[in-house]
C-alpha cells in the first residue's frame, strides 16, 4: 500500500530531529515525489498530463505540518476530460489523503491555470515556482512560463499588492522580534515576508526571484546575503515547532519555546527568542528597505520631483519624502545632528534615505548639552512617530551609542501571561503611549477633554519630561538579577547623570523607575476605602503632588504598553480613584504643613502666652485662612470685646473684623448693618471661638466710593446694630425698593441641601443673582428657620453669587432626618423669592 | 456540581484565594468586572472635573465544586472578602449540568 508506505516514511523523517528544517523539507518532499511517481506510474495517465508541486512544496520547504499543494496539469479535451481528470485524481490523492497529508490540489489546463492566477494573486505567485514531479514536463515548462509572463505583465498591481502585505503584517500578527509569542511564517520580519521579495523579484523578469532584485538595485548584495541565515533559521524552527505540538500551527507560543529550544540544541528559549528576534529583525528592515524602492519606482520620476527640498537643521535635509544627512569632512556626524534627524523623521513621518543610514553609523559620542538632552526630549515627545526611528537608530547602532544600555533590553524576552511585547518594544510604546497622554493634556488646554482628569494631570505636570525618561527606563533592567525596580533605579541613575540631567529632574526619574508599579498593586491590592493607603502613597511620593502626577501617568501609560490583560476600564477606574485619593493627601498634608509654619512664626512674634490664647481657642481652619499679620491682629481685636473694625484695603474696597459674644442671629445683624451701611459683601468668613465669641471677617466693595472715605461710619452703624437700635429689616427693605428699579431682574434661586458632604454639619448650598441684602435676607431666614449657621462662604462670581452655609439645628446636630432636610430647602427658597 | 460565583472587592482576591485553596479548592476562575448594587456609582470632583463612576470596579469568580462543597466554598468566600462596609460583593450557587476536561476527556467530578 502506498499509503501506509508513504505514513510510515513521512513518521520516521518527523521522529528523527537530526533533519532540521531545509533537510527536513527535502526528504519529504523526496519522499513525496517518489510516492506520486509510482501512483502516477500505476494509474497510467494519458500522455497529456503532468504532476506539478506548487508552493512550499515545490521548494522543497515543507514543514510537518504544511499543506502539500499538488496541480494536475493537462491538456484533455473533449466531452470524457472532465470524467478522465476526476477519475485520475481521485486516484491519485487518495494514497496522500490516506497517508494524512492535508493537500491543496487541483486539476486544471494552463489556460485555466492562467485566467485564475490572473484574478487571484494567491494563485499566481503559487504558479511563479513549480516543479515538476511526474508526466508530461513540457506542460510543467510552458505553465511556469506564461505565469512568469503574466506576472511581468501585471507588475504595478501584484508588486502594490506585495507591499501592502508587507505594511498589513506589520500590523497584524505583528513583527516577530517585538512579539512575545510571534508567527513565523505570518509575523513581520518571518517567512511570508522573504518569499513576497522573490515573487517582487519575479514581477521584474529574469533572472528572477531576488536574483532579479539585485540586478535592478532594489536589493544590494550584501542585503541578501545578510537574508539567508535569517530564513534558514526560520526554517529550523518552524520544523521543530510543528515537530514539538504535531500541529500545524506557525505561532511559537511561550509553552513551547523551552522545547524548541532543546530540540535545535540552543542553551535555552531565552536564546532562541532572541536569536529570532535578530534574524526577524534583519528580515523585516531589508524589506521595508526594499519596498520603499519599490514605491519610488511605482511612482515613477514625476512623482519624486515636485517637492523642494527642505533643510530642517545644519547637515538634515527633507528630500523627496527621506530624511537625509550629511556627515562632516572626517565621515563623522555629530550627535546632535543625528537627533535632530532623528526629530525630522519623527515629525514628518518619513524614513531616512538608506545612504544616509549608512553614514549615521559614525554617529560621535553625545556631550548630553542642553540642545541634545532638548532634541531627546522632543524625539520621545513624537511618542507613536518616534518608534520606527528608535528602530531604525538601534538598527545602525546609533542607539547604542546614545544609550548604550539599550543593548541589554533589545529583543528581550519576558515570560508572563500580561506582555505582548518583548522588553525593548514595550519601552517603546510605554514612551508612546505617555506622549499620547501628553497630547490629551495639550489638547485640554485648547478645550478639549474636559472631563478627562487624566487629561488634567497631564496638564498640570510641571516637568513632563521626566514622565518621557521614566516611561523609557523603567524596565531597563529587567532580566537583570534582583528586583527589575531597584536595579533600574540604579541604571537610571547612572543615564540620567551621563545625560546631565538636573539634579531635581533626576532624582524624580530614578524615584520613578523605583516605584513605576506602586500604584498599579496598591490600587489593585489595597483596600483604598481605608485612608492610610492613600496617605502611605502620598508619603511615597515625598508628599510632591508633582511626583505623584507622573507616576499616575506612567502607570497607565505603562499597563496601556503591556497588553489588553494589563488594562482595563475596571483596573483603570481603581488607579484613578488612587490617584485622587493621594492627591488629596497630599493637599491635606500641605494645608498641615502651611498650619504649622503659621503656628510657629505666631509664637515667634507674639510669645508663647499670647501666641495660645489665640490658636487655642480657634479651629485649624481659621489659621489657614488669614496670613500671619492678620492673625497677630485678630489677637489684639480678641482682647478688647466687642470690637468693631473697617479698613480699606484698596481698590475701593474694605475688610469688616467683628469681635462679639457669639448668639443666635448675629451674622443676620451684622449682614444687616452691612448693606444699611453700603457695603456690597462679596466674602465672608465666620469663626467661632471655644469660649463662645464670634470672630467674623467680611470683604467688600461700595461701588460709590463713600465708605472708603469715611470708614468710621461703617463701624457705627455695626455698633448701633448690634446693640438693638436699627430696625434693620425695614431699612435693608428700603434699600432694596429704591435700587431694584434700575437693577436687572433677579435670575432664579436654587438652594442645595446636602448631608453627605460633612460628618457634623449639613451643608446649604444656594445660588442666587447678586442683590441688595442678600446674605441679610438668607441669614434672617436661618433665624426665623431656627437654624444655626457655623461657617458661611460667601462667593460672587460676577452677577452670580454662591453662598454655602454650614449648619445645624438649634441643638447643635447636624440635620439628616430626610423630612427636615427637604422642608429646610423648600423654606428657604420661599422666603427667597418673597 | 455546582458552580459557585463571587463578586468581591478587587483588593480581597488574594484572601478569597488563600481561603478557597485551604478548604480544598483545586482551581478558579477570576474576571475584572464593573458593576453596581446597592452600593451604585457615585460622581467624584478632580479640578473642577466630573468623573461619574456608573461602575464599580469588582473581581468575579468562578469555583465549580462538588455538591456537598459549595456553601463550604461559598461560606469561605464570604468570611475573606467582607470587611463589613458598603460594597462588599456577593456569592452565589448554580446547579451545573456536566463537566468535561477537554485534555482528557474526564468527565464530572473526575473533571473538577
């Protein structure tokens, strides 16, 4: 039987792991042919018919897994072909079907053969390298030559075709020397790409394949030299791959490559990923290289001279959509101009001309001056533009030159279920995908992405240069022995010193590479309902805001970089949540802070004694609020109650201090007295001291200029009112009927009751249009409400006031019972338009 | 069998784990998930800037056990993951059909 004959063969070459990949092809296929000759022999097919192998196949590059593509070719005619050619097929794929070779086969004239290859290009580029197992080789001949023909014939629209192919796997599956798990044959810089270089080859006539290339000047020698190991290479692996999953799968999944390994003697996966990744490498650049000819040639000479050219820096030069640069007279070109190339590159969006390549391989050493680090900065910034340069720098070894660690991560493997990527690519796109958020904050300014607090970080970063560094060291070490954090600290130390980066800037870039998965595990892991979590990150970050901003950015930029198991909305909305968290620690300790320094420079000025009777008897939020002199007056005014005091501060207006034993309806008496004595109040501030007085400071304006002049009226009229002898409610009355007719229509009034906001007080938010007696008008419903008013903000925002009240009922609790809250609300807004 | 599915607080996972695995439990499967109950979304205010969170970051798991363990299971996740305030998540328990290792073929409680 040929069949079981053909199995136990096609058994025996894949159990014997000596044949590696181009050996392994051959024997199969010579097994192959040799089987197809004997049934091609037993049926005894007509004179006019021939066995042709297609694909890789008729390369002899078979893999345990490929296809087998075999074409019945023949030249049958008449009303019993079609019967003859079932007939004999059937016959002859059988014994390989029953062998459990998976094949693609056919049975078809040469003009058939030709109008398909002519629509499809699969079919052509399978018909550009036949060979001729059995039959009649005649017919073999003359279909490989008007398939050559015909390719020729269709060059722009097949050699379109190949380069898209070329730029789509680049996308998907992805380049292989960036991927963690890359396709071999599909992946970019893999299988696919070396033969779409012969098939181009063939678009061009003979020689042919890439011979044909190197003939043209698509391809130079050297290049295609340098293509060979790569392609042999991965062909030992894709043969030992299948050899190791019996399947017929192309990706070199991460459970596999320890066996892979083993089975092509390399130490260990680790370098065999990263000899692929090299080869990949060389395979995927070549090619880019070649293509780029390609589509100047398409273009054709029109299409390359409209455009000037266009001198970007000293020695760079923007020419027919390439960057070129000059070397100096000794062959060298300094560091600066290979970044600034580098930036035009970026900018624009173009490749380098490939001679121009050549000559940045003599890049000098960088002096890292301010224009180097600046146009490195500028470079990171162009984020996602900036990668193929970065690729094309590490290609020419200008990289290294700039950073010479680079070497450590460059094809680097890592082996955990969240990567997608290899150590040197997720640099890379951390970079890209922090300057994305960058560009999210630039736009914020402009408008747009309100909303968007990680736009607003982004806008508030003071440096975000150093999120650019952070984001491209902070996996430097990984694959180093020790934790990849603090080991990094220390690369990133040594980088940022060669880089003279600032000592400020520094310090924040090493911290960075330190700590760049805090807040990725403490959001994940802690639970950030418990305030010490929040204050232990702020205490982290040095309780600087500016710290903590970068970190934030470099968390998602960084797990954005990683892969889709690595971020997510749900592990994004808990890093935020962090985030705002800390940031409110930080502000609290900042305010602590701010409290303290007050505290100490007033026992400074004042003494000890004097100093207490002062902070002892007011809460933290009164020391917040006043600068130092205002306080150490507010001490004088504490010792002599009641007291009454106007000043004018400028600009037309006053600031009203009242010292008096605090009771129920004060702020109404004294927002009374106010606006009877022509002070429009735009701020107010109330205080209250432990034992029982009332420290209230208002700000405001007489837009007639009188009680600048004559402040002492104002105070009498205070003092008047709070001794009981103004009826206050029929003179703010007063006032009001003779101003309303030449003011606007008051706007509506919105009052806000809200009791979460404070543990001991509820919280009366009320927006209304500015008017005469206005805080009067709401203090006094407070009083008729009996309700007491703790702390009152008074805002005016041009027209539009907004005043919240901290208040609580006439027992001192706060008010949550639902009813209360609701009729508190409804009661104000009733007297408000009354 | 039963399949018994928790939704916890993100940063409990290690503890549910560590508790189902000492009671006995060979495998889990864990999903980040967002959602709300009771505890709802809630809008917070960074700069001035509205972010509404309509959902809560949470962790789901999945347990397929024998009959006779899952309120075992279910009680230990219970005991790890609450911390007694709002949000703490819930478990529940769902009859399960059949189960099949597709390695091996096995089949109900020899899949577990």
């Amino acid at each position: 039987m040929i069949s079981a004959r053909l199995r136990d063969a096609r058994a025996a070459l894949v159990a014997d792991p000596s044949l590696r990949g181009r050996a392994f092809g051959a024997s199969l296929a010579s097994v192959l042919d040799g089987a197809l000759i004997d049934v091609f022999t037993e049926v005894e097919a007509p004179g006019e018919v021939a066995l042709v192998a297609l694909g890789s196949y008729a390369r002899r590059e078979l893999c345990p897994g490929s296809d087998v593509d075999v074409l019945l070719l023949h030249n049958l005619r008449g009303r019993n072909a079609s019967r003859t050619v079932r007939a004999l097929t059937e016959r002859l794929w059988y014994p390989l079907w029953d062998a459990g070779l998976v094949t693609g086969h056919g049975a078809r004239t040469i003009k058939e053969s030709i109008s398909l290859a002519d629509e499809d290009l699969d079919a052509l580029t399978a018909l550009l390298e036949v060979r001729h197992v059995a039959g009649a080789s005649d017919l073999t001949i003359e279909l490989e030559r008007r398939a050559r023909e015909l390719a020729v014939r269709r060059r722009g629209r097949v050699l379109r075709a190949l380069a898209e192919g070329f730029a789509a796997r680049r996308a998907r599956p992805g380049a292989i020397a960036e991927m963690l798990e890359p396709d071999l044959k599909e992946g970019s810089g893999g299988l696919r790409d070396v033969q779409a270089l012969e098939w181009a080859g063939w678009t061009l006539g003979e020689p042919g394949a890439t011979r044909t290339l190197v003939a043209r000047g698509f391809l130079t020698a050297g290049d295609l030299a340098r293509l060979e190991p790569g392609r042999e290479l991965l062909l030992d692996l894709r043969v030992a791959l299948q050899r190791v999953t019996g399947s017929r799968s192309d990706r070199l999944a991460l459970q596999e490559q320890d066996a892979v390994a083993e089975q092509l003697g390399m130490p260990d996966a680790d370098a065999l990923v990263h000899d692929l990744a090299s080869a990949a490498r060389e395979i995927a650049w070549i090619s880019a290289d070649v293509w780029m000819r390609v589509a100047d040639s398409l273009r054709g000479p029109a299409g390359r001279a409209g455009s000037a050219d266009h001198v970007v820096a000293q020695g760079v030069v923007l020419r027919d959509g390439r960057v070129h640069v000059e070397a100096d007279g000794d062959g060298s070109i300094p560091a600066l101009r290979a970044i600034e190339a580098a930036c035009a590159a970026a900018e624009h969006d173009v490749p380098f001309d490939r001679a121009s390549l050549t000559r940045l391989r003599a890049t000098g050493e960088p002096t890292w001056d301010v224009w180097e680090r600046a146009g490195f900065v500028r470079l990171l910034r162009f984020g996602e533009n900036a990668v193929p340069v970065f690729e094309a720098f590490d290609h020419e070894g200008v990289l290294v030159r700039l950073l010479p660690e680079w070497s450590h991560v460059r094809s680097r493997p890592q082996r955990n279920a969240y990567h997608r990527f290899t150590v040197d690519r997720h640099l890379l796109e951390a970079v890209a995908q922090c300057a994305q958020l960058l560009d999210a904050g630039d736009a914020h300014a402009t408008g747009g992405f309100e909303n968007d607090i990680d736009a607003i970080v982004a806008r508030a970063c003071r440096r975000p240069e150093l999120l650019l560094f952070g984001a491209l060291l902070h996996d430097i070490a990984k694959g180093m022995p020790g934790d990849h954090s603090k080991v990094g600290a220390q690369t990133a130390e040594r980088i940022a010193r060669r880089m003279r980066i600032d000592s400020e800037g520094r310090e924040i870039v090493v911290w960075l590479v330190r700590h760049h998965l805090l807040m990725a595990e403490v959001a994940t892991r802690r639970d950030l309902s418990d305030a010490t979590v929040a204050d232990n990150v702020a205490a982290a970050c040095a309780a600087d805001a500016e710290r903590l901003r970068l970190l934030y950015l470099l968390t998602i930029g960084d797990s954005r970089a990683t892969g889709p198991a690595a971020w997510n909305p749900s592990k994004a909305g808990l890093v935020r949540d962090l985030f705002v968290k800390a940031a409110a620690a930080i502000e609290r300790g900042e305010a602590r802070a701010l409290a303290a320094d007050r505290r100490e420079a007033l026992v400074k000025r004042l003494g000890e004694e004097r100093a207490s009777t002062v902070l002892d008897r007011l809460p933290e939020s009164y020391v917040l609020a006043f600068d130092v002199d205002t306080i150490c007056a507010h001490a004088a005014l504490l010792e002599s109650v009641p007291t009454v005091q106007c000043e004018p501060v400028g600009g037309g207006n006053v600031v009203v201090t009242v010292v008096a034993p605090d009771r129920p309806g004060l702020l109404a008496t004294l927002a009374g007295a106010l606006s009877v004595g022509g002070v429009n109040v735009s701020d107010a501030q109330l205080f209250g001291t432990a034992d029982g007085l009332a420290l209230d400071v208002f700000r405001g304006a007489d837009p007639f200029g009188r009680v600048v002049e004559d402040p002492a009226r104002v105070v009498r009229v205070i003092e008047r009112a709070l001794a009981g002898e103004i009826d206050l409610a029929t003179r703010v009355e007063e006032r009001r009927r003779s101003y309303a007719p030449f003011g606007e229509r008051a706007g509506p009034v919105t009052v806000e009751v809200n009791t979460d906001e404070s543990d001991t007080d509820t919280v009366v938010e009320v927006h209304a249009d500015d008017d005469v007696g206005l805080l009067y008008r709401l203090a006094s419903a407070f009083v008729e409400l009996h309700v007491d008013v703790r702390v009152a903000k008074v805002a005016t925002l041009g027209q539009r006031v907004v005043d919240v009240f901290y208040v609580r009922d006439a027992n001192g609790r706060k008010i949550d019972d639902p009813e209360a809250v609701e009729s508190l609300g409804a009661a104000l807004v009733a007297r408000m338009r009354a | 069998m039963k399949l018994v599915v928790g939704i916890i607080k993100p940063f409990k996972l290690d503890d549910v784990k560590t508790a189902v695995q000492e009671f006995g439990v060979q495998g889990l499967t864990i999903t980040e998930v967002q959602g709300f109950g009771r505890q709802r979304g809630h809008t917070e205010v960074y700069r001035g800037a509205e972010y509404t969170i309509d959902f809560v970051p949470k962790v789901k798991l999945e347990i397929l056990v024998e009959d006779s363990e899952a309120q075992g299971v279910a009680d230990k996740i219970m005991e790890a993951a609450r911390t007694g305030k709002i949000g703490d998540g819930k478990v529940w328990i769902i009859p399960i059909e059949g189960v099949l290792r597709i390695r091996t073929g096995e089949a109900g409680s020899d899949a577990l």
